[in-house]
C-alpha cells in the first residue's frame, strides 16, 4: 500500500506506549492513536489540519498528562504527512 495525499505516517517509541498510571495501566497503542486521531483532526472552521509539531506536542501532552505529569522512559515520536 501507498500513502494517499493527506495521509499521516506515525511512528513512536514506548516511551509515549508505556506512559503509565499505575504499575498496569498503560497509555498503550490506544491512548497513542486516541491522541493521534483528535490532534489530526482537520479544523471544521478553516478546512486546514493542524501542523506536524503541533501534533507531535499534543500526543506528547496527553501522554504526560495520563502519567501524572512526568515520563519515565525516552520518547521519539516521528511523523510524516504525504502532500
């Protein structure tokens, strides 16, 4: 398969997957896609997705807010969008 314009390409290291609540709840592969799907989504007044950093700082932020604050491993977070 190919990308088609417009789409995104996401890659993450477990540092945002295993951003953690408690010693079992994990951010996991869910709560990164959530992240992801509601920081991607195009702007129903201006019809303009929001840029690739902006995106990036957004699952950062919902990752480090579900782990109380602070994240305890490394994190890479690449993104790639087809014009």
């Amino acid at each position: 398969d190919t990308l088609a314009p417009g789409d995104l390409l996401a890659m993450v290291t477990d540092g945002i997957t295993e951003a953690r609540k408690s010693r079992r709840e994990f951010f996991g592969f869910d709560g990164f896609t959530n992240a992801l799907q509601i920081a991607t989504s195009v702007s129903r007044e201006t019809g303009v997705a929001p840029s690739l950093d902006n995106v990036a700082a957004f699952v950062v932020a919902e990752a480090k807010e579900y782990a109380g604050g602070k994240l305890h491993d490394d994190v890479c977070l690449l993104l790639a969008r087809r014009a």
